[in-house]
C-alpha cells in the first residue's frame, strides 16, 4: 500500500459540486488510513478540500507552496510541514520524490503539467512511480482517449499505461493502491 501520495487537483472553487464531494471523500479516506497527503498547499479548491478532509480525518500533511502563491495569500494554513519553492517545476520535483505515487483530481492546466511531468518522468526511468486519474464524472476521458492515440500512432515508446492507470471510483482508486 502507497503511504505518501501526492494528490494533484484544481485550486478552483467554482466548479461542479460533485467535484467537491469526491476530493473530500478521498481525503477522508487518506486520513482514516494514516496516509500522508503531499499537494500543492493552497488554500483555495480541490486541494483546500481534499487536505481539509485529510487532516480533519488524521493525515499529515505535507504542502509544497511555490513563492507566487506565498506572495498572492494562498497559503493553507493546514500543513504540518511546508516545502517552499521558487517555481513550479521545483515544486513537481519535490511532490514527485516526497511521494509514492501520484493521483490526479480534476484539475486545469497546471493539473495537465504534473501528470505529464510525472509520466514524462517515468518514461526515461526516473521513477517507477504510475499517476491515477481519477475519473470523476469521465472528467479525463479525453486525455484518455489523446493518451491511447499517441500510442496507435506510435508517438509512445512503451505502453504508456506502464506509467498511468484509471479510476473511475473510490473503491477502483484504493485497488490500485494496494
């Protein structure tokens, strides 16, 4: 079982409630398990939800703040302990080595950048570590569907499900876990 998981999602609140109510149901799960939650350390959307969740429900908490956050308020307050970046790709590097295994919530485009990082990442060994896409709703079915035609038109050295799985509830999401 994954102890440390890094959890990549949006920092938008004005999205679909159903959203809302699926980030907390994993974090709850993730404190009630004893499992460290490694994010983005916001205090806004998915990951206020998901880590208010997990704290509530026992988790550590691990955030990784990049400075433009710190300078806009951005900050949660939830962490137990705080990595502070200069930048965005320092921060992938720190949640990708302080976790193992990445899940991606909805998310936007800086969602998009940390699964790709993580699987580019994996592609040229590394890690060893898989992205979950949480499929809410068929959220990632399109980039499911983009993953699958890069390899029919053979842009993917390797089976990229070597470094990516799905999830399309909370039971499938804790099986690939295990």
């Amino acid at each position: 079982m994954m102890d440390n998981i890094a959890i990549f999602c949006s920092a938008s609140g004005n999205i679909d409630p159903v959203f809302v109510e699926k980030a907390r149901e994993l974090g709850t799960w993730m404190g009630q398990n004893k499992k460290t939650l490694v994010y983005g350390g916001a205090n806004v959307g998915l990951m206020e939800c998901v880590a208010k969740a997990a704290k509530d429900s026992g988790s550590e908490i691990i955030g990784v703040v990049p400075t433009r956050l710190e300078e806009r308020g951005r900050v949660s307050d939830l962490p137990d302990v705080i990595f502070r970046t200069d930048n965005l790709s320092d921060r992938k590097d720190i949640m990708l080595n302080e976790s193992d295994v990445a899940i991606a919530l909805p998310g936007g485009v800086g969602t998009l950048d940390e699964v790709f990082h993580v699987m580019a990442a994996a592609t040229l060994e590394y890690h060893c570590k898989k992205v979950i896409l949480y499929n809410i709703n068929g959220f990632w079915n399109g980039i499911i569907d983009f993953l699958d035609g890069l390899e029919r038109q053979h842009f993917a050295h390797h089976p990229l499900n070597r470094h990516f799985a799905v999830a399309n509830d909370l039971e499938e999401l804790i099986e690939l876990l295990k």
